[in-house]
C-alpha cells in the first residue's frame, strides 16, 4: 500500500509541476489550470464509479475517463 501511495504522489507531482509552469502570467495559456481540474473532477468520478458499481467496473471506465478529461482540457484550452 506504502509503494503505491508513493508512486501516485510521484506521478502527481511529475504531472503537476509542468502544468503549473504553464501559468498565465508566464506567457503561457490556461492549458495548465485546466489540466489541474480536469484531473480532480476525472478523480472525483473514477471514486465514484468505484462506490456506486465496484472495483471491476472502474477498472474498465477509468481508463476512459482519464482520456476524456484530457481531451476536454485539451479543448478548453485551445
């Protein structure tokens, strides 16, 4: 459980870090905020495919999720 809790945290901050570089005021666009809430609502919903239909279940649609929230943020952002 330890091992996993820590490669999330690194695979967060792996993917966090250059999307908050990406701030506005540095020149950037919104691509990096919108990433950042897209992930935390494609999290919100991942848990709650889990609570409503189980764990099987979320292992098929959270693939599906992660993708359409990026294409959504994608989209947003453009």
């Amino acid at each position: 459980m330890r091992k996993r809790v820590l490669m999330f945290i690194s695979g967060l901050l792996s993917g966090a870090i250059p999307q908050v570089a990406w701030a506005e005021g540095a020149g950037g666009s919104y691509r990096g905020i919108a990433t950042l809430y897209h992930f935390f609502i494609a999290l919100i919903l991942i848990y709650g495919v889990n609570d409503i239909f189980g764990k099987t279940v979320m292992y098929f649609t959270a693939p599906v999720i992660l993708v359409a929230m990026y294409f959504v943020a994608d989209y947003v952002s453009a």
